[in-house]
C-alpha cells in the first residue's frame, strides 16, 4: 500500500513530481551478454523494432489493454478508471471514463476510496468484466469491485457500465490486501483472481465462472511473497507452451523519477503454482526472474498486463519520464522468448533508453 499514497497525483497527467534525478547507467557489456544469451538470432535493430513509438493521449499508471471490435481500449488507474482508444497500438486518443462518480458499493466498502485504481479486463460468458480496487491510503482496508457491459464501444446504444459490486475485501487484521486484481481464465473452464500488494504478497482466489465473483468459501492460496518491507505487488498471469507466467512488480512506484519499480516473473506448470524463476528460486521465498527495469530516461517500469494476439505477446506497462518530471507512461513492447520459454523485455536486452 505505501506505493500507492501518491497514485492519485501521479495519474493527472501532464503533472510529474520534481524529484532528483539520478541517471541510471547501462554497462554496455553486460547488456551484450544479456542480449547474446536472450536471442542469438535478432539483432539491436529487431529488437527496437519490437518497442513501439507511442503518440496522442498516453499518460496512464497501472494501464491494462483488450481488443474489441477492431479496437483496442486501454483501462488504467484514475477517477473513474480514464479509457484510451487506439486503432493500432500507437495512436491514442481519450475516450471518456467508466464511472462518472464513485460506484456505490465500492464506496461504501471503503468511504474513503478517492481514485480506482489498477483496473483489469477480461470477456466472459457473453460480457466484459471490468475488475477495479478501492482503497485507503496506509493501510490495507481495500475491497475489489466488478463492473460489466455488453460492449466496450463508447458510441453504441448498449454502452452502459453496471456496477455488480464489491468481490472481495480486505480489513485491517488480515495478512494481505486486495488491490491490483487480475482475473485468470483456465482451459479447464475455472476462474481465477489474483490480487496482493505487500503485507503477505500475491494472492489466488477460485471465482465462480457464471457469476464473475468469489465461490464461497474458497480458500486464498499464496503464490508469491518478500521479506519485510513485502514489496511485490500488481499480479499478472498468462499462459504459454503448458507454463503458466507470473508477472510482478517489486520496490516502490508512485515517487516519480525516483520510483524503483521493477518488473519479475516466474513460472509454473499450474494456475496455483508453485513458482520459480529461471534459477529456480521460488515466488514465495522472493524469486522472480527480472525483466525489466528503470532505464536513463525512464524509471520504475511496472504494473505491467500482457496482450495476448495469437502467438504475439505485447508486455503493457506504465514507466516515469524523465523528460517531463516522472510523469507516468504507456509503453508497449512485444516480448521476445528464450530458447527454455523465458519472456524478456526488448528494453531491457538492448542498449540506451
């Protein structure tokens, strides 16, 4: 949670903390042998062409992206969870907000909710379910809520979004805190929601497939964790070649150019886990593999989501300009994959940035 006390700052964009700048150096050796070993067969210029050159209406934290209709939408942390439109990835424009004032039942789960924060989207069983946070600053009294419409098109007459409520909440007294929702849908046809931010780490909770909400009395199941101060967060699940892939942020966002996010992953050949990262350390001793992390002109790269277009893995996140006082980003990159199935940052394999 103490990585979200300045979100609601952070989220108004054109607007970035004056903090002191350290610029962060690349050795250019090391970042040769990491690119060797990541894709012997692409070379600088393939990789940077994987990294897209973004315009129009960018600013977004905690940003999550589905394609409809031939459109893409982009969901992110703000009030009333602000929209972005794009036709191809590149160019966006706004396209409104989801709520026009605070959903009741999120409201009064936590009165002293302000921005939504770290919203998550997904298609089921005929609609699109919108799972969003409220939260308290400071602590982990925080409830996750639903929200569903038939379409996603702002200009059709069925544009309406329901709110269904609050799905899960967490109290002062609990071990963890339910922020950062993602919700995972299984080939088996189960359902299942990740959510945790510090306290005892990422969680995983069945969800019924028909309703969209908790199956009662399912049990929370851990999948990843780290030591005192706890600083993982922002879960993000996808599947490929029979491994499930647990994406997380570490250390701190939401400081502007001084925010030391960084994004991890680790695997497992089940929903539930366990995971380990390429070294075999186990998610819930600290493990996580990096895969990206703060850059010269850029800082705290997290939160990230993962667009799936067929065999195409676009890593979305949020990252603090340098250039314009850490306000924060949408970047997006199509992710490249080791021989053993390890995905990596084309940011993080090349030099500069």
């Amino acid at each position: 949670m103490l990585t979200r006390l300045l979100k609601p700052i952070l989220t108004k964009l054109g607007v970035g903390l004056l903090l002191g700048i350290g610029l962060v150096a690349c050795a250019p050796a090391a970042r040769q042998t990491a690119l060797q070993a990541a894709a012997p067969t692409q070379s600088v210029a393939d990789l940077q062409s994987k990294i897209l050159t973004l315009k129009g209406a960018i600013g977004a934290h905690d940003p999550v992206i589905i394609k409809a209709g031939g459109q893409y939408y982009r969901y992110a942390t703000g009030p009333g969870i602000p929209i972005g439109c794009s036709p191809d990835l590149i160019t966006w424009r706004d396209c409104g907000r989801v709520f026009s004032q605070l959903p009741v039942e999120a409201y009064k789960s936590v009165p002293e909710v302000g921005d939504l924060w770290a919203p998550d989207i997904a298609f089921l069983n005929g609609r699109y379910v919108l799972y969003y946070s409220a939260s308290s600053f400071g602590s982990n009294k925080s409830a996750i809520a639903l929200a569903t419409n038939t379409t996603l098109d702002p200009l059709s007459k069925d544009y309406k979004w329901v709110d269904e409520g609050v799905v899960i909440a967490s109290r002062p007294g609990n071990n963890y805190n339910t922020i950062d929702p993602n919700l995972v849908q299984v080939a088996d046809g189960t359902l299942w929601l990740a959510f945790g931010s510090f306290w005892s780490g990422i969680k995983l909770i069945q969800m019924d497939s028909k309703t969209g909400k908790t199956l009662a009395d399912a049990p929370l199941q851990a999948l990843a964790q780290r030591g005192p101060p706890g600083a993982v967060e922002a879960a993000f699940i996808t599947q490929r070649g029979g491994y499930y892939y647990l994406f997380v942020s570490f250390d701190q966002c939401c400081q502007g150019v001084n925010s030391t996010y960084n994004m991890r992953v680790g695997r497992a050949k089940t929903v539930t886990g366990p995971y380990t990262d390429r070294a075999g350390k186990a998610m819930l001793d600290g493990g996580g593999t990096l895969v990206l992390e703060g850059k010269t002109n850029w800082r705290g790269p997290g939160h990230n989501a993962v667009l799936v277009e067929d065999d195409v893995y676009w890593l979305v996140y949020h990252a603090y300009d340098v250039k314009s006082n850490g306000t924060p980003l949408l970047h997006i990159e199509q992710l490249v994959w080791t021989e053993d199935g390890w995905p990596q940052a084309p940011s993080e394999l090349v030099a500069g940035g």
